[in-house]
C-alpha cells in the first residue's frame, strides 16, 4: 500500500490535517540543486502526462499533442466547457474522483494525504493496458497532479509537459462554471500549481503559458515536440486558437489583488516559462 502526500491548502477538507501543511514556498526554491533550465531528456519514456491546473490550459495542450502524433486512448472530444472537448480519459477521471473521494476529498477540495488503496491500483492497471504499446500515448487530468506518485509506481518515470495560467482568469473560470469564489479560486490555484512546481523542482521538463499570445505558444510548442518524440505541427494542424480562451484581462479594474504566496508561485512559473521560451 502506497501513502502519498498532496498537502498545502487548508480548505474543508485539508482543515482536518493541519499538521500536514507543505512548507512555505520560497523555502523549498532553497531545497532544489537541480539547474532549473536543464530539462530531462526524456525521448525514451513512451508515456507522455500533461500537467497542470483546471481551467489552465491543459485541454489545448493535450489536443495539440494528439495533432502532433500522441495517441490518447479512449478521450473526451467535447463538453460543455471546452469547445474541443477536455481530451481526458473519462476511466482515468473517474479513477482520480474515486481516489479522492476514499481519502475525504474532491478536485476543489484536495484531501490532505492520497492513500491509494488496492483497488485504484487494480484499475489503473486495466486503464494501462488499454493503450498500444508500439507507439508514443500519453493522457491528462489536472488530478494526476495530486495522485502523481501512484502513477510513477506503475508506469515509472514520464515524460511531462506543463502548462500555467493567470490566476485572476483561473479563478474566474472556475466562479463561471462552478460557482466558486474568487478566494477559493486563488487556493486551489496555487495548490494544484504548487505540485506542478513541486514536480518540476524534480525533474525538469518544457513548461508553456496559456497566457501567451497563439504564435509565441506554437513557437514554443513546436520547439518541444521533437525532443518529446512527436512531430511539428504546421499552421492549418493547430489545436490552439485565440478563440478558446476567455476572461483575458486580469488586470482590469474589477480583478482583486493576488495573495502573497499565489503572486509569489506565478512569478516563478513565469521565470521557468520565459526562460525556456528564450532558449534557441
């Protein structure tokens, strides 16, 4: 039995477990004596994971992918939220609602500590099974964020492609569709972002912003694709469209200040973003 910890916002849930909160962000920056711009070169790992928040992105970078000659497996091609669909795997997103659920949680109320039990292992072994074998495939959910290290103990190490957002237009997306407050929004902002930093922190790996305008994403995007083991995408192939973003201002006269800790986390997920996108 694998005891995984997913710890740091102290929502409902996380309330229970204060003794488990991460430790302040800027101390765990001293941890790490990994070059932060030395990404891994994962070209022999076949399983690529996307990474990172609801509302972030995440959709347009797996779509992208798939154009790009990922095979997906069984996945979403559209939803209410997301005009392309969320290119998820609905078993392994109802595998990550079920591991939540049994450690006290949800995905807007991340428990405190991941436990997985032998029955999300007996699933997710199923789940992999399903994919081919004889080709790059690779799947994406925000919560593999939170579940992480089950995954690593069944497949090994990935390769990982991530993707942020502006906070104010993450959490503004989320009070459209869910109802949640622009507070809660900002927590579960930098939870979910904090273990995509977290993971970085141990092994690099590209990170793109779906702030960026359409043509600097591509650029990037299509410098990243071969050192993953997919194939450039050209104009007309392109999943991402100014189109599929909305809420683009935050900065306007309505958008609230950033706490501390979340201005704090964007600045450096910026730095590794716009850092890597200057490299030739």
């Amino acid at each position: 039995m694998l005891l995984l910890f997913a710890r740091g916002w102290r929502g409902n849930c996380l309330s229970r477990h204060a003794a488990c909160k991460l430790p302040p962000f800027r101390n765990y920056k001293k941890q790490t004596r990994r070059n932060p711009m030395q990404i891994t070169n994962d070209s022999n790992h076949p399983v690529i994971s996307v990474l990172g928040m609801h509302r972030s992105g995440t959709s347009c970078l797996t779509g992208s992918l798939q154009l790009a000659g990922l095979d997906l497996g069984p996945h979403s091609t559209w939803n209410r939220f997301n005009q392309r669909g969320n290119r998820e795997n609905p078993r392994v997103n109802d595998l990550h609602d079920a591991l939540l659920e049994a450690n006290g949680g949800c995905w807007y109320e991340p428990p405190a500590r991941i436990r997985w039990q032998r029955e999300h292992f007996e699933t997710a072994m199923d789940i992999l099974s399903e994919y081919p074998e004889d080709r790059r495939w690779g799947f994406k959910d925000p919560k593999i964020l939170i579940g992480m290290d089950g995954w690593r103990a069944l497949i090994g190490e990935m390769t990982h492609v991530g993707i942020y957002r502006h906070p104010v237009l993450v959490a503004r997306s989320l009070h459209q569709r869910n109802k949640l407050t622009m507070e809660h929004g900002f927590n579960l902002w930098w939870h979910y972002n904090y273990l995509l930093l977290r993971e970085y922190q141990r092994s690099p790996f590209p990170m793109l912003s779906f702030d960026w305008d359409e043509k600097k994403f591509h650029d990037r995007l299509n410098r990243i694709l071969p050192e993953i083991g997919l194939n450039p995408l050209g104009e007309e192939d392109r999943f991402f469209t100014d189109e599929l973003r909305h809420h683009e201002d935050p900065n306007d006269n309505e958008a609230p200040a950033l706490p501390e800790k979340v201005a704090e986390l964007y600045a450096e997920l910026c730095r590794i973003g716009e850092a890597q996108a200057a490299e030739h």
